[in-house]
C-alpha cells in the first residue's frame, strides 16, 4: 500500500512541477479525505480536498438529474484562473489553474488526462 502512495505523490508532484500555470494538485477520497496534494500555495489541503470532493458529487448529481448520466468533470471559473475537478475510480482530483488563457486551457486537460491514465495503471 505505501509503495502505491509514494508513487500516487511523485506523480502528483511531476504535474505540478512541469505543467505550467498550475498552482496545486489534489488527490481527495470520494467523502473528501486528502490522500495527497502537490501546492505552490499556502492552502489548507485538507479543506480542499473536502471542497474538491463535495463540488465533483454536486456535478455528478447535476449532471444524472438533467443529463442521465455522470459527468465527466467540473470546471469553475473564476477572473484569476479555474479550478478542474475529476473523479477517477475512488479518488477525485483538483486542479488548480492560474492567470491562464483560455486557448491554453485544452493543453492542461491534456496533461491532467496523461495524470490520470498514469495512476490507472498503479491501482
């Protein structure tokens, strides 16, 4: 179990640190326990991972009322920058993005599915 956990946090921390415009990772259980987190911040991680978990259920829920089905991920948006929340199996995970353009928007999703795909193959 360790093995998987420092693995889960170097890859968190390879994101952070090559990704740019990304100020803070965050890897929450489902009911909002942090399980790691990479920041440039000074943010309490554990009420993010409590917030990140709490909008990804509210976005699912959304999405099955209106739409039938899960969503995918939800996006908030601020003046400053967006914050990216998806849920991957039992985990969900938050990105936080600053002082970005919308056109380089798609090249961060890219990254965060890369992020994804890699701690699928750790579980």
């Amino acid at each position: 179990m360790e093995e998987k956990a420092e693995r889960l946090s170097r890859i968190v921390n390879d994101f952070l640190n090559n990704v740019e415009n990304v100020g803070g990772i965050y890897v929450a259980s489902l009911d909002g326990l942090l399980v790691t987190h990479a920041s440039k911040m000074g943010i309490d991680p554990d009420r993010v991972a409590a917030m990140i978990a709490s909008i990804s259920a509210v976005g699912d829920r959304v999405s099955k009322e209106l739409l039938n089905e899960e969503s995918t991920h939800v996006i908030v948006q601020s003046h400053n920058g967006y914050v990216i929340i998806k849920k991957n199996g039992d985990l969900v995970f938050g990105v936080l993005v600053h002082g970005i353009d919308d056109s380089s928007m798609g090249l961060v999703m890219l990254e965060f599915e890369k992020l994804l795909n890699a701690i699928k193959d750790i579980k």
